[in-house]
C-alpha cells in the first residue's frame, strides 16, 4: 500500500482521471499513507497525520513510459519530463528568450533516496529543508522541475535563493502562470518546506489543456492546503447553467401608429 494510491493517481489515464471526484484522494491518501517513511541507513522519519514527511506530502512516481526526454535546447544537461509538460515549457523558455531553461527534472524515487542521503553525516531533519524524502518529493511526478536562470548574476549558483534577484526570475514570476506553471513553495509557506524559488509544477493553464486534469487531481491537495504563489487561476466555478426564458415575439401584435401616434390592435375574439 506504500504511496499506492499517489502511484496509481500519476499512472491513470486521462479519461480516468476526469472522472474521479477530487475531493475523494484526500482520505484515501491518508488510509495509503506508512505511519513511518523509509530514509538511510534503514532509519525511518514519523510521518504526520496528513501524510507529510518533514513537511512533504507523499507522491508515487511517474510511469516511465509517460516521460520523454526535452530537447537540449530547453535544459541544462539531461531531463525528462511527462511529455503533457514539454510543450509549455517550450513556449516558456521561447517567450523568455533562452534565459530560463529546465535544471532537474524527474527524479525517480530511487534516484531521490541517493540525492537525499549522499550527505549521511547531516540529521534528516536538516537535509529535508532543501531535499525532499524518497516518495515524497513532487519531481518523481514528472510534473514538477527546477529552473535555471541565465545570465548568471554575481556568479549566483543554481538552485540557490540569490536567483530570485535575477530579471529572469522575475519575468517567470509575472509570467509562468500564462503557461501553466506555479511556485510550489513560497516564502513563509504553510506547508513549512524551505523557500525555493526556482521549484516550480505545472498544472497547465487551463483544466482544458491535454493532461492538466490528471496534474491538478494529483496535486489537488496540496493546492488546496498549501496555495502556490504565483499559482495558475482555480478552474471557475459553474453553479448552474439556466437556459433564458423563451421569448414569444409572436404572441402580441406590433401597435398601430398613424401620425405619431400609436394604440394597441384590437384582440380578435375568436
């Protein structure tokens, strides 16, 4: 049962996914939830009521046979991608012109247990500030990315907070929404993970787009929970669609006027 549920969720099909209530994956990522989640040296951390491990919310990892591999000219050395999220990506990096490109990408979770325990002498409490747990980061969705910032400001390294100070950084954050991406873990947020302005997911800009449904029922609770900032505009809510009432143009005769003056046909008794 081990993330069973987030694992099934990231490998529905799209027709599947539109059909499930979102309000349901809540409790039922809960009952699929371990009581403790696996880190190194086969030491556990306590995982809390809501699922969270050091404040990171569980996800399955995406179906291989989901990702595809961006061009070279959108990224910085190799990454795969669900290949619903290329496309976006491709007008992001073209309207930025070049000075955003994909960083890191999926990560599986096996891959994700190596980059979170290569620092084994660190507390896992420490080292989840800036990595999260195997199985519970939202790059093994295949939906989620790091971005990477060029020119370079002050040789400010990748992945770092001095980012944000670049005009790149602040083109994306004005403009990722209109492509479908969100910052998952604003400063100050809620969920209480560490600030990262250059970790985005995308949920595409519209719930029409081709596998948006599927990214937003996958990470409906934590947009839910843990708003992104900027975030992609909640699908609107239709209370009811009302036909208007018909019109009978027929049903009373036009006035008779004579030199301007008008009056009401007489109504035929029948």
């Amino acid at each position: 049962m081990r993330h069973a549920l987030a694992i099934a969720a990231s490998s529905w099909p799209e027709g599947a996914m539109r059909r499930v209530p979102v309000l349901l994956l809540a409790p039922l990522l809960a009952l699929a939830v371990p009581a403790q989640a696996q880190l190194c040296d086969n030491s556990n951390a306590q995982v809390s009521a809501d699922g969270r491990a050091f404040g990171h919310l569980p996800y399955g990892d995406a179906p291989p046979g989901d990702l595809v591999a961006v061009p070279p000219e959108l990224a910085v050395g190799p990454c795969v991608l669900r290949r619903e999220v290329v496309p976006d990506l491709a007008r992001l990096v073209a309207a930025a012109g070049g000075q955003i490109r994909a960083l890191s990408c999926h990560r599986s979770i096996s891959y994700q247990q190596a980059v979170f325990c290569r620092e084994a002498q660190t507390g896992a409490g420490e080292r989840a500030l800036s990595v999260a747990p195997p199985g519970h980061s939202e790059h093994a969705t295949g939906y989620a990315l790091d971005f990477a910032f060029r020119p370079r400001v002050n040789d400010c390294p990748d992945a770092e907070a001095c980012g944000a100070a670049t005009p790149a950084f602040r083109w994306l954050m004005a403009n990722a929404a209109r492509y479908g991406f969100e910052m998952s873990f604003p400063a100050g947020n809620r969920q209480h993970v560490k600030w990262e302005p250059w970790h985005w997911r995308w949920v595409g800009a519209s719930a029409a787009t081709p596998g948006a449904a599927r990214a937003r029922a996958l990470f409906a609770r934590a947009r839910a929970t843990f708003p992104a900032v900027p975030a992609v505009t909640p699908d609107p809510i239709v209370i009811a669609r009302v036909s208007p009432p018909p019109v009978y143009l027929g049903a009373y005769a036009p006035p008779e006027c004579r030199k301007g003056k008008c009056r009401l046909p007489k109504v035929k008794r029948r």
